[in-house]
C-alpha cells in the first residue's frame, strides 16, 4: 500500500486524474486502484481537473499535458499556486518542448505516453518525494526573519536557490557515499536539521564537508 509521507503513515494517497483519451484514463485508473491509491477524482478536462482538486484536496494530480479547458501546464500553475498537491503530467515524444513550462508550473515529474506500470510508479514517487522536498525548502525560506517587502522577497528567493544547491550536494554525497537513495538522503538532511535546529542549508554543508554523517 502507498502512504503519503508527511501525515498519517496509514493514510492511501489520493488521486485527481485529468486525461481526455478515456482509454488512456481508465488505464490509469486502474493500475492506480490496483496499486493501492484512492482516486477520488477523473475528468478529460483541465478546468475541471483544478475544480475537482479544490473539491477533494488530493495530495496527487496526473495531468495529461493537452486538453480542453485548460491544457495541463495551465491547469498545474493553478493547482500549485492554491494546493499542496504533487503534480505529474503525461506527456508526448512531440511536446517535449513543454517539460520546461510545466517545471516552471510547479510540475516536478513527467511521463512519456505510451507508458507502462513499472515506468508510471515511479513516477509518482519521483512526483511525490520532490514535492515534499520543494515544501521543505519553502517552509525553510519562510521562517527566515523577513519584513516580506520586495527586496525581502527577491532574498528569500536567493536564499531557497542556494539552499536547494547546497541540499541537492549533500544528498548527492549521501548516496554515493552511504548508497542512501534520494527520499531517504533528503530526510536525512531534514531530520537533521530539525533534531540540531540547524537551516538545512548549514546541515547540508556540514554533510558534503564530512563533519556530518548517517552514522554520526
């Protein structure tokens, strides 16, 4: 069974999808019902893919890339802007020129169509855990003691750039160096920031320098 990560370990993760190709759609559904996930929501439609999130309050979207009403980068920069949902998107080998947009959306996985189930598993993983960590790296930036004025804005901006490159190191450092995987190097650094009350900026530093390790 799948559970979400950041609340109740017996919680199924819940599931909007939006695909205008039914086939492609009940596919979907069913690889996700099968696999443990609750869908709560289905539509061929990008508009009424935001209302049902606003609706059910999932902590995953899979967004086909185009459709009526909104097309899924425009329907993900709304999802994102309101919700703390995961967003994945299908897409094409022709509208790869669109992963980029949709990364700028607030997307954080993608997948190419056809697809299989051993490829669409992991990609909600990768959806889900880079999701957390993007929430992480926000909550990080908006504890910082900031006024929230513009200049205070484009600094925090700054700051969760440089956060982010200094936990992006420490989690490469991590699983090279201990053969940690990604979600398990991120909550390293995470943990270990909440258990020192450390940035995680600091934490990761310390981890690429050596002085801070798995078994320290």
């Amino acid at each position: 069974m799948t559970v979400a990560e950041d609340s109740n370990p017996d919680a199924v993760i819940r599931v909007v999808i939006a695909e205008d190709e039914a086939i492609i759609r009940l596919d979907l559904k069913e690889i996700l019902i099968s696999s443990g996930y609750d869908v709560v929501g289905e539509t061929g439609r990008g508009d009424q893919a935001v209302s049902l999130v606003e609706e059910h309050q999932p902590d995953l979207a899979i967004l086909d890339i185009k459709m009526p009403g909104l097309d899924g980068v425009q329907a993900a920069r709304e999802i994102t802007s309101r919700h703390r949902v995961a967003v994945l998107v299908l897409t094409a080998f022709s509208q790869r020129e669109l992963i980029e947009e949709a990364r700028d959306a607030g997307v954080m996985a993608y997948l190419v169509k056809p697809f299989r189930r051993e490829e669409l598993l992991p990609a909600i993983e990768d959806a889900l855990a880079r999701s957390h960590q993007e929430w992480a790296l926000d909550e990080e930036s908006a504890d910082a003691d900031l006024s929230g004025d513009e200049a205070d804005a484009a600094q925090r901006s700054e700051d969760k750039i440089e956060t982010r490159r200094w936990v992006d190191r420490a989690k490469a450092h991590l699983m090279d160096v201990f053969g940690l995987s990604e979600p398990d190097a991120f909550s390293f650094v995470q943990r270990t920031a909440m258990q020192t009350r450390n940035k995680m900026r600091e934490v990761a530093r310390r981890i690429v320098d050596g002085e801070i390790h798995p078994d320290h």
